[in-house]
C-alpha cells in the first residue's frame, strides 16, 4: 500500500530539509509542490498565460534554471491564488501520492487539498522574524534582513488571506515549530511523528 506524507506550512520554515530526510529515512519519492507553481509562474514572467502554462507541466520542468529566484518566487506566488491555476496542477500532485512505496509531498495545501486522506500530516512552522534571518543568512546579495522580513510577511498574508486553498494546518495535522528547534531535532519530530501512524 502507498503511503502518503503530506507536509505543509510557510516558506523557509524547514519544510522542504524535513521533508528530503523524512523521504530518504524512508526511501519514498520527494515532491516540492512549490516547483510546480513556480515553473507556471516563470512561464507567466516569459509571457504565458497562467492557466495554460500549470495545464502545460510536466516533471521534466521541475529541472528548469532559475526556479529558486525572487522574481519567479513572487510569481508563483501570485500564481497559486488563482483557482484554475491549483485546479490544472491537481492531478499531477495526486497521482504523485500514491506512487510506491510511499510519497513525501511539501507545500502549503498538501493535508488539508491535495491529499486529505495522507496517512500522516505534518505542519511545519516557525516565526517570522527566524525564517527571515534564515532567509537572510543564505543571501549574498546585499538585500536587508527588514527587506527579507517584509518579503517573508507577504508571502505570508498571501497564501494564508487567498480565498483557495488557503495556508493552514489540517485538523488532524502535527504542528512542528521549528524556531528554536535544531535541524536534527525537527527531523526526528517527524519521524516520530510518521513511525507513529506506520
Ligand atoms: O514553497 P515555495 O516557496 O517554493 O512556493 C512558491 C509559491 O507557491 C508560494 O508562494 C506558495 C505557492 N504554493 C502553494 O500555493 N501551494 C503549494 N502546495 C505549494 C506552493
């Protein structure tokens, strides 16, 4: 049986180091869900419309250069509060589910959407103010930790004020605060969070 690890919660909150460790612990297949609405957001910077470039991907797409950058984060950012846009990128994140034997899936709707049936959710979240020094500590490009604040804040309202599928915790999710947690510390909160349910 294909078991599902549906991790959520905001940007620079560890998600996506939790959710790698989590899926070579286990040896189940990876998918940063954040990719896919960047690549439709990159496709929209180079002129496309939004709902034809999310209908238009595929996994070779999640290799393209330049999915890391501001702009493109801003874009799929914007992006992802479009309904049709979430509604095109659906089936590709569900039939990445259910892949064998098992599946690790981050993002922002992933317990409460994409997957609500996921044998284990995980809500993985931090203060503002230490995801943007996190942030900040990985740049060095001069931008200010204030600039990188109000980045993080409007992201922020972003994905948790849009009216679909908002940023929030699935009911029956695990909330893993990682502001004063170490790396090591946050990992093994997910595994014994998963070992549990397994
Ligand atoms: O996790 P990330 O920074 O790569 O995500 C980029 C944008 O995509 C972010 O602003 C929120 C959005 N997103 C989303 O709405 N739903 C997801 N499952 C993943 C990302």
């Amino acid at each position: 049986m294909p078991f599902t690890v549906a991790i959520d919660g905001p940007a620079a909150a560890g998600k996506g180091t939790i959710s790698r460790a989590v899926a070579r612990h286990y040896g189940f297949r990876y998918l940063d869900t954040g990719l896919l609405y960047r690549v439709t957001g990159q496709r929209v910077i180079e002129g496309q419309d939004p709902v034809a470039a999310a209908r238009a991907v595929v996994p070779g797409d999640l290799d393209r250069a330049g999915l890391r950058s501001a702009a493109v984060a801003e874009a799929a950012s914007r992006v992802a509060a479009i309904a049709e846009v979430r509604a095109a990128l659906l089936a590709f994140q569900r039939q990445f589910a259910r892949l064998d034997p098992g599946a690790v899936l981050d993002g922002r709707d992933i317990g409460t959407v994409i997957c609500p049936e996921a044998e284990v959710k995980l809500f993985v979240t931090a203060s503002a103010g230490e995801r943007a020094r996190r942030r900040h500590a990985e740049l060095s490009d001069g931008t200010t930790y204030d600039a990188v604040l109000a980045d993080v804040k409007a992201r922020d309202e972003r994905d948790t004020g849009r009216s679909d599928a908002p940023l929030r915790p699935a009911p029956d999710a695990v909330i893993i605060d990682t502001t004063e947690l170490a790396i090591d510390a946050a990992v093994a909160a997910a595994i014994h969070a998963i070992d549990a349910r397994r």
